[in-house]
C-alpha cells in the first residue's frame, strides 16, 4: 500500500521512495544513493540534514517548540539579529510565516494597506504560489482557470519589457511584483537593465516593488540575493524554501514604512516565528555565511554551466543552457518526462519546468565531484533519448 491510497491526485509524483539524505545525496529505502538536483524544490539549500541545523533543532527542541508571537523569545530575537545583517538594510521590517504562498499573501496586503490602491503589475510566466493571492499574480492559466473570480486588478505585463509596465499604469495600480529570476517558467534570467529600470518606474510613480526571492534568494545564484546582481532593492522581499534548513518558515521584509500601515491585528499567524524554525534559521544563516555556501554556489554553479554548456555542444536535443550559480536549467527541443524517470535510474534527481525544460536546484553544498558525475549521468541520458527519438 502507498501514499496515493490516502492523498488527492495533486502532485507529480516519481517512483522512488526517500529514507535518508546528507548533504547532495539522498537514499532510498532500498539504500541507492542519488545525486540530488531536485533538492526538495530548493527547499535543502544547506544540504540535508546539516550539522550545524540538526543541532540547532536537536538543543532547541529540549527547551521550547511552540511560542506565539504574542510572546516574546529569545531564539526568535536571535534569528530576526542575523537576518538583519544579511538582509538589505532598507529592509529592516519583518513579517513571519509559514511558506512562500504565505509570504507572497502578506506581501500583497501590506503594499494595498500602504497605498491604497488594489491594482498589482506582475509578470507574464510570473509564479508566485497557488493561495488565492498568489495565485491572482501568477500568469499561468493552468493554475487559474478552475479558481476564477480571483483578485480584481492585476495586469499581466511581458517579462523584460520594462516599457509595458508604463503602458499599464493607472490610478488603480500600487504595485509591482516579480521574480528577479523566474523559476517555474523556466529559469528566466533578466536582461542587464531590467530590475534597474522597474526600480525606477516604481519611484517615479510611487509604486511599491516586491521581489519575490522565495526560489533565488539566499545564496541560490550565487550572491546573497539575485537583485545584487542588478544593484537593485525591492520595497519589500519574500522568502521561504531553504531559510529554516529544512522547517518551514516564510518571511516578508519590508521598509518600516509599508509594515508600519498595517494595524494591530490586521495580518497574524499562529506557527509564525516558532522557536524551532528560528533555531534552524539561525542555523542555515550561519552556514550560509560561515560555511561559504553563497560563494561555493558561485563556483561550482560556473562549473555545473560550463558543463551543460557543453552538453549543449554535444546534443542537438538541448535548445538552451540558463541560470546563475546553482539555480540552472536545460531546455530540450522535447518532453523530458522520459529523461527525469531515465535519471531516477541511473541514481540522479532532476526538476521539471513545464514540458520540456530540466530545472537544477541542488543542495549550495555541491562539489565538483558531483557536479562532474552529474553531467555524465546527462550525458549519457541525452544520448540516449536522442537515439530513442532517432535525433543525428
């Protein structure tokens, strides 16, 4: 008997079943090793089961699990300290949750509190969470259709057409949300001036920008947060995935300003800000910055491209190679389904986006030993695929 006996139809599920993980590598329960680019959706940005997280939760766990945040703690205060320093300045506010969607939701009301306006931009293969909220600003009709009436006012303006964001303005609109690179679509990488010049329309028009740095921040792609390598700050910035190691957590940070609209009450959620996620927080920070996890994605992250790169040289079945540090992907000119179960095969674990696009998101801990195994076990899927599909 399986899962699927007890849970809705509501995920892509692979056929193989995870006991064990350290590091980039998991195991089944069979005990066959897999490199692990799938990385729980990014969620295992410091590898599975860190030692520095474990830790944290195994001392935190003896002491306090549950602390409302109309309590205060000490493990929370420690957390909201390193944040602090690791986060843009500006951003100086915080808001905590659960998830990214849950991010994403408080995001979107603290910018209409503090505008006034309900009207959002966002952008065309935007994808930001599947909550009503969110869901009203991600772009793809698929998640939407079945959910209509969602939030009335968003526009859906092409991505990297700064020009298309002036050409939507109007009373209505306060705000701007994007992903400094989008991942469900794809791993879209902007063109140099992009954020700079939504930075700008946002001042010039008294907009509020949101990043959503959920999938590309903390050291992803290679820099602390993908808008550094644009020189850009949002008003107010989403995270989730890998902050707490593993645990789940959402954070909203925003200018003082915008937080300091909203009333007593007006937002709030009960496992907000738990002890046990700070502890793992604190934790992740720590290996972030300590451990040089952001410049290790840096490095190994130009090796893993230069590698699909070649790849690319080598395959007629690869249209594209994109991405920045350890947040990659590999678009094929065909379905990969096959391509993802033939590497579950041979002991390696991918990402889909969409039909025919490989999405990377391992482990910031990679080395280049794996990374070089990695791109054999590609190689050797590719060729493969190119003779089943008789590609010369």
């Amino acid at each position: 008997m399986s899962e699927d006996t007890y849970l809705g139809n509501l995920y892509q599920r692979f056929p193989i079943n995870i006991s064990r993980g350290k590091g980039a590598i998991v195991w089944d329960v069979s005990g066959k090793e897999y490199i692990d680019c799938m990385g729980g959706y990014g969620v295992a940005l410091v590898g599975h089961c860190n030692d520095r997280v474990i830790n944290a939760i195994k001392n935190q766990s003896d002491n306090l699990i549950t602390c409302h945040m109309s309590v205060y703690n000490n493990t929370r205060l420690k957390f909201l300290q390193k944040m602090s320093k690791i986060s843009p300045k500006e951003l100086s506010k915080v808001f905590f949750s659960n998830s990214g969607a849950e991010a994403i939701e408080a995001a979107l009301k603290f910018s209409r509190k503090y505008t006034g306006k309900n009207g959002v931009i966002a952008m065309t293969g935007g994808y930001h969470g599947k909550t009503f909220g969110a869901l009203s600003v991600t772009h793809n009709e698929k998640y939407r259709k079945s959910f209509q009436p969602l939030l009335e006012g968003v526009k859906f303006v092409p991505y990297n057409n700064p020009s298309k964001i002036e050409d939507s303005l109007d009373n209505s609109i306060g705000t701007v949300i994007i992903e400094p690179i989008q991942g469900e679509t794809g791993i879209i990488v902007p063109s140099d001036d992009f954020l700079q010049k939504i930075r700008k329309i946002c001042d010039q028009n008294n907009l509020i920008l949101i990043f959503d740095e959920i999938q590309s921040g903390l050291g992803r792609t290679g820099k602390m947060w993908a808008g550094e390598h644009w020189s850009t700050t949002a008003d107010i910035m989403c995270l989730a995935k890998g902050i707490a190691g593993g645990l789940p957590m959402g954070l909203t940070l925003c200018k003082p300003e915008i937080l300091d609209a909203m009333k007593l009450g007006e937002h709030s959620s009960t496992f907000a800000g738990n002890p046990l996620s700070c502890a793992a927080g604190i934790a992740t920070i720590d290996s972030l910055v300590e451990d040089n996890l952001v410049g290790n994605a840096a490095k190994i992250g130009n090796i893993f491209k230069n590698g699909l790169l070649e790849l690319k040289e080598n395959h007629r079945i690869v249209r594209d190679v994109r991405g920045l540090g350890l947040m990659l992907a590999l678009e094929l000119r065909f379905d990969i389904k096959d391509v993802l179960f033939e590497g579950i095969k041979e002991g390696l674990l991918m990402l889909y986006s969409g039909r025919n696009i490989i999405r990377l998101l391992p482990p910031l801990v990679l080395d280049e030993v794996k990374v070089l195994k990695t791109l054999d076990i590609m190689d050797k899927l590719l060729t493969k695929e190119e003779e089943r599909r008789n590609v010369k």
